[in-house]
C-alpha cells in the first residue's frame, strides 16, 4: 500500500474511540502507553474523545476503515497555549506505511492555522522505535524523566520528552 493511497482524513468523531480501544488492547501495544487495563484505557480514551468536540484531534482512514488516530491536548489556557502535548496511535497493522507520518504533519498544521500552537510536544518512552519517525519530522530532544513508569514485575521505563517549533 502507498502511504497516500486509498487513506482519508478527517476530524474525529466519538465512535472513532472504539478503534482506539480495540488497538491498545492489542498484544504489546500499551508498552508504549501509562495505561495497564481495560479501565486505565477507557478512562484515557474517554479524555481523548472529549477533544474531538473541539476539533482538535484528526482520523486517518483506509478504504473508509478507521486505521489512526492524533490528538492535539489543547488546554485553553491563555499562558499555555503557545505549546501542547499530542499523542498518536496507528492500527498495528498499517505501522510502517506513511500513515502515522502524514497524521502528525495534518496535526500540525491543525495546531497552527487552528489553535495558534507554536510548540508541539510529546512524551515516549526509550527505545521506541517511532522516536525515528519523531527526529526524521523535526521534533527534538529536549529532556528525559528516569523510571517515569514502572510496571508489575519491577521493570522501570525511561521517559523522553521532544518537542518541535512549528
């Protein structure tokens, strides 16, 4: 599949959660997420949903199918909304093909002509492999917070922080 083939975009609607859910249930997805279960996940998507009511998050789909997902955490606070954390999540079986790519660059713009953002930031953890995509977009980085996550068996996780000037 061509990255730019047969793949739509547009804004996020509340039913575009279920996807989400669905994906991050999925065998080795939340290493790169806080949430451990299925209440730690609804309650995360809960909260990204609520910013598709402001038009701050966009869907990328395949052949009508939702297969990513990118959210600006707009906060409307006047000293703040200069710079905003985003997350992303692509369907495990369309990683690799351009799409998670050309999300963050609409996010982008979005957080722009939209919402006036001037910094784009974003937290993950060391040794994500998608921290390749980040660099190669621009984004740099700028700080790492040591044992930010530790799970059940005792395994601490690194946090780094990047952040791109739009």
């Amino acid at each position: 599949m061509e990255p730019s083939v047969d793949i739509t975009f547009r804004k996020t609607v509340k039913s575009d959660g279920e996807p989400l859910m669905e994906w991050l249930e999925e065998e080795g997805v939340l290493s790169g997420f806080p949430m451990e279960n299925r209440a730690e996940i609804e309650d995360a998507v809960n909260y990204w949903m609520h910013f598709c009511t402001i038009g701050a998050s966009i869907t990328a789909c395949y052949n009508g199918s939702v297969c990513g997902v990118a959210n600006l955490y707009v906060r409307g606070v006047e000293k703040i909304n200069h710079h905003c954390l985003f997350v992303i999540v692509v369907d495990p079986q369309y990683r690799g093909k351009g799409i998670g790519q050309q999300l963050i660059e609409r996010l982008e713009k979005l957080g722009k002509e939209e919402f006036k953002i001037e910094t784009l930031f974003l937290e993950i953890y060391k040794g994500n492999r998608a921290i390749t995509l980040y660099k190669r977009l621009g984004f740099l980085e700028i700080g790492e917070h040591p044992a930010f996550l530790i799970d059940r068996e005792g395994k601490s996780f690194d946090k780094i922080i990047m952040e791109k000037q739009l």
